[in-house]
C-alpha cells in the first residue's frame, strides 16, 4: 500500500553532509500555477456568462423594438383602411397618398397579405362569409374575396384579414 505521505530523504554528498530534500510535495511554483489556472478558468467562464448575457440583452432589446413599432404600426391600419378604402371611391386623387403611406410602413417591415385565391388558414384570415363548394370540388376552402387587408410586421401576423370562402 502506498501512501502520500512525504517523508524527508538523507542523501550524502561527497563532503559528508547530510541534505534533506522532500519528494512528492509540490513546490511553490506549482502551487501559484494552479491557482492561477483556477483564476483563468474562473475569468473565461465569467466572459462567456457576460458574453451570453449581452446577446441575451441585445436580443430582448431588439425584440421590444420591433413590438412597440409594431404597436405604432398596429395604430396607424385604420387610417391605412380609410385610405384603402378612400383609393377604391377616387383612386386618382388618393394614390399618391395611399402609396406613400404604405411604402414608408413597408421599409419597416409592414406587409399586406394576399391571400385572394389562395387556401383558407385561420392563422392568417377570419372567415366571415361562406359560399357552398361546387360539386367538383376538392374539398379544399378556398379565399374568394378579401373584405379587409390583413397585414403582417417583420413575419408576424399584425392583423387577420377578414374574407369570403368558398368550400
């Protein structure tokens, strides 16, 4: 059985005397390397949890950016509707206006959803009339008439549209 236990040697030298020398013990070098292998793992996981946290931040941050502008865009649909609507009755004079309008919201991240004659998702659209399929049909509900524009912000589905089915 070999135990750790450091027992000091003689060794003799050629003037006959006695030196103590100790085996198995650490020097204070290796001692100081340690700790400071300690300290410098303790610095590199400090950095990477502060690294971490500042993505972290920078995400929520740019997160909360998009919301609020998100909340501003939300507020301006009814005057894009009014415009909307305000282009079908004298689109001459409303165009530019309307135009404008939606372009600056667009470079922000607004998008209008088409989805006339494309298939019904109850994620994007809100059935609020239904006509009956023809016999051939597929099965399939189909958007046939878009009665008010829904919107998405920056992928997100900003406001439903409103629309006519058939199926």
């Amino acid at each position: 059985m070999s135990e750790d236990t450091t027992e000091p040697t003689e060794v003799e030298s050629a003037s006959d005397d006695v030196v103590v020398t100790t085996h198995d013990q650490p020097s204070e070098i290796d001692l100081l390397a340690a700790e400071r292998d300690q300290y410098l793992e303790l610095a590199q996981r400090v950095q990477a949890d502060f690294e971490n946290y500042r993505k972290r931040v920078s995400a929520q941050t740019a997160d909360d950016v998009d919301r609020a502008t998100g909340r501003i865009a939300e507020a301006l649909l009814p005057v894009l509707d009014a415009c909307e609507a305000a282009f079908v009755a004298h689109p001459a004079e409303i165009e530019p206006l309307f135009n404008l309008l939606l372009g600056e919201l667009k470079k922000q991240g607004l998008e209008a959803m088409n989805l006339h004659g494309q298939p019904f998702d109850p994620a994007l659209a809100e059935a609020v009339l239904q006509e009956p399929a023809d016999g051939d049909g597929d099965g399939t509900t189909v958007v046939i008439d878009v009665l008010r524009s829904g919107y998405t912000w920056k992928g997100r589905v900003l406001r439903a549209a409103l629309v006519k089915v058939k199926g």
